[in-house]
C-alpha cells in the first residue's frame, strides 16, 4: 500500500462523493496554489502536500481498487471507490493522506 499526502478541500477539482460509515458523503479538495495536484487515472484528487509520509494528525482518505463508485468507459482499470475515515463539517481546510488498496482478488 502507498500513500500521498494532500491538502483538503480544491477549488479546481470539483467536489465528489466518497462513504464514511456506509454513507455517501461529499469531499471537496481545497486548491491552495502552491504545489502540484494528486491525480488516479484521468480523476483530481487534490494537492500534494510537501510532507509526502503519513501523519497520524491527518484524515485518510482510501482509493480502493477495484470498485463501481468512479468508471471511466476509457480508462477502466482506474475504477474504484473512495471512502474517508472521518467526515468533517467545520468548514476549515484539512490535510489528508491518500491510501490506495488494491483488492487482489475481488471475487
């Protein structure tokens, strides 16, 4: 498993569904302008963050593979599905590392 860090909500990358606790919720990256955006297949996920290792301070949000939520006609070995550890409401910009897990056989 792999992480990437980026900076949560991005006014360039329009917000999208993710679950938390088995509910679809709406995620909004934040575009802060200073560093370069985190992108799976032809899907925005947000900025990078300059501090690439996970920190414990941070949300999570995992990029399962593979999954029905997001299907590209074009590029289907990037569907997946996205969920969120946490789900925040207060308006203020957070800071999220990226998880992406890899279901090796999903049957």
């Amino acid at each position: 498993m792999s992480t990437l860090g980026i900076a949560a909500p991005i006014a360039s990358v329009k917000p999208f569904p993710a679950y938390h606790d088995g509910e679809k919720v709406v995620f909004a990256p934040e575009h802060t302008g200073t560093n370069r955006l985190a992108s799976f297949g032809p899907w925005n996920l947000g900025e990078r963050l300059s501090e690439g290792k996970p920190l414990d301070n941070r949300l999570n949000l995992y990029v399962v593979v593979p999954g029905g939520q997001y299907h590209s006609a074009a590029k289907p070995e990037y569907d997946h599905n996205r969920i969120v550890n946490k789900y925040t409401v207060d308006g203020n910009v957070r800071e999220w590392d990226i998880f992406y897990c890899f279901v090796i056989d999903p049957h």
